[in-house]
C-alpha cells in the first residue's frame, strides 16, 4: 500500500521553510494525500509586509484559475440533471453570443480549450481598473471574434469559462456562485469556499474575511490602485476563472470525491462516469483538432491532463494519468490516480515569472511516496 514516508517528508518541509524564510515567497499552506492518509505543512505570514502576523492555520487563499474546474463541474452537475449536452451549441442558451464566428462553439469546445477565443478580453486591464461588473465582461466577450474557428486550436481561455458561469445563470436563474454553492460547496462540506467575497464574510465577531491571506503583487501588475487580487473589488467581483477563495482542508473534500468516482462521505455527488469523462484526455475526441495542434497538451473537461511540456506548475515526477489545475496566485492541485496521491500546494506567490517552486515541491512530495 503507498505511504508517505515520516523522514522524507522532513525535506518538504525544508524546502517549504528555505522558500519562505529566504522570502520567495511569503505564506505556503500544503496538503498531500496518500492512500486515505494525509500530511499537512504550512510556513510564513499572513500577511506580505507583516512579519508580526504568522500564517493562521485556518488561512483562506485566493486560487486564482482553480477555479476554472469547478464552474465546468457546476456545468456537468446540470448536464446530469439533463439540462444540456457537451455537444450543445452555446448560442442555445445565450443567443447574443452566436455572432461573429462563435456559432459553432459548443459546451464542450468552452471546457477543453478549443473554442478559439482568446484568454483575456483585450481591454481586460481597463475593465478591471473601472471596476467593471462580470456582466460587462460577458457582454464584451459576446461581441468577440474568435482567433480561430472552434476545434481548431487548443488556447487556453478564460473568456470561456466566464461563458460558461453565464449559462449556469441562464439555466439555473442562480449567479454562478449561488449554483456552485448549493450545488458544490454544501454537499462537499467546503464550509470556508466561495467564488467572490459573499458579504457574510465580513460579518460576525471573527469575519471570515480576516483569514484571506495577502497576495504579493509582481511590480510589472502593481500599477492600478483597485486593480490587484487584493482589492475589495476584485474579491468581491468572483470571476469564474479566477475568484474563488478556499482553503487547503476544503479543496481536500474536493479531491476526496474525484478519488472516489463522485463519491463524498455518503453521499453520490456526480456519478462515477461523468467524473471519468471529466479527468480524461478529451482532446483525441474533437474533429477537426490536428495531430500537431493536440500535440503535448491534454485537457478533460476542465481539468488539465498532466503533460511533459506543462511540468512548470506540476514537477517531474507525476505518472501520464496525473491531472490538475494551477492557478496565476501561486497555486496548485494535482491527482495521480497511478500512484494513489494527490497534493495541494497555495501560495501567496504568483509563479510566474519568479521561479518555479511549486514544482519543486511537487517532485519533493512525490519523492516521500513509498510503494
């Protein structure tokens, strides 16, 4: 049976407290699961410039594009109660966005990254330094034209997952964050996740909001005010591709359940089948996409499909069945069904472009496995 091993796991937290105490970055909450057990390590300060205020152990973090599978499961909760299908044409439930070459793109074509649209609106800077409401970024992504026709390219898109939050809206009449809330979170008992700040959390004698840890912001993105990850504006904004806030122990129920086939504690929350479809390669399945198009990338519906050529985020060491998301904050979350684990690793550390540590403490992790 796979185990970590007590005193190879001292050299993850070596590595943890080096990164940390030489200040490459400032907070570092992991979790590595093996087999049913699991170990926990965190180091550093809550907040950046603040060496008075250690990491709380109940620290909430912004996971930037972890985000982005959870509204495709949100999505595939619907396709289970027979609201769609992944061959469904987007402009079915948004007519508006069926212009300009997007009539093609399906449900599908949004989750795997092959709608050809870009990653980013082009004036995203100027939307979020005005403060502008999601339903401004839907509109404007509406009116796009795409880079390529649909199932041509695989381009990762942000654009498509906030159309995606947009028709969870329009079939459920639910904001994509009341949906993943009752529809994810409750069920996952993720008692301390949220996709944007819900007013709540400001509230009480011990505010929720005082556990979100502090991002450090790069200085090539430090140039707007109310622009930056910390803003009141862009937590209380919960972009579907980047706005969720979690925590280590919450992200582990999520894990739990993927490991077992939909399966949390008791309670079935998707089936076995529509995770498999979800956590496998679905990019052989797309006409139209060429060998060379395809060739060392891999997506599922949502999540990424562990690959030699994305091994900046992940490390070296995950077997080809490994799947996961990281997101820009200095995030990261990966499952290997191969070797029985999985990990999370948040961060308050943006991993471009300052190094890339959280594959090194992937391949540490994974160097603690015993068969």
């Amino acid at each position: 049976m796979p185990q970590i091993n007590a005193e190879r796991w001292r050299a993850v937290e070596t590595l943890v407290d080096h990164f940390c105490e030489t200040d490459q970055v400032p907070a570092i909450a992991l979790q590595a699961m093996v087999e049913g057990t699991s170990r926990c390590y965190r180091k550093g300060r809550q907040r950046v410039n603040d060496e008075r205020e250690p990491l709380r152990e109940d620290a909430i973090f912004l996971v930037a594009s972890i985000t982005k599978p959870f509204v495709v499961l949100g999505v595939l909760n619907l396709l289970e109660a027979g609201e769609l299908l992944l061959g469904d044409r987007v402009k079915r439930f948004i007519p508006e966005f069926g212009c300009s070459g997007k009539h093609g793109i399906t449900v599908r074509h949004l989750m795997t990254h092959t709608s050809g649209l870009p990653d980013m609106l082009p004036n995203n800077r100027e939307l979020r330094s005005a403060n502008a409401p999601l339903s401004e970024f839907v509109k404007q992504i509406c009116q796009l034209t795409p880079d390529e026709p649909p199932g041509r390219i695989v381009q990762y898109q942000s654009a498509g997952i906030a159309i995606l939050a947009e028709v969870i809206q329009r079939v459920s009449d639910l904001s994509c964050a009341e949906y993943l809330k009752q529809a994810l979170f409750e069920p996952l008992e993720m008692h301390d996740t949220s996709l944007g700040v819900p007013d709540e959390w400001s509230t009480g004698n011990q505010p929720k909001i005082d556990r979100i840890t502090e991002i450090r912001i790069p200085e090539e993105l430090n140039i707007e005010p109310h622009w930056d990850w910390n803003s009141s504006y862009w937590r209380g904004f919960g972009a579907p591709w980047g706005g969720l806030f979690t925590t280590p122990s919450d992200l582990a129920n999520l894990v739990e359940m993927l490991q077992q086939g939909g399966r949390y504690q008791h309670k079935q929350v998707f089936s076995a089948r529509t995770i498999e479809e979800a956590t496998r390669n679905q990019l052989n399945d797309i006409p139209g996409l060429s060998k060379s198009a395809r060739q060392g990338k891999g997506w599922g519906l949502g999540w990424q499909i562990v690959t030699a050529a994305n091994s900046d985020y992940y490390g070296d060491l995950l077997s080809p069945t490994a799947y996961g998301h990281g997101g820009a904050t200095g995030t990261l979350l990966w499952i290997d069904p191969q070797l029985k684990a999985s990990a999370i690793i948040l961060t308050t550390q943006p991993q471009e472009p300052h190094g890339r540590f959280l594959a090194r403490i992937s391949n540490t992790i994974v160097a603690t496995i015993e068969q």
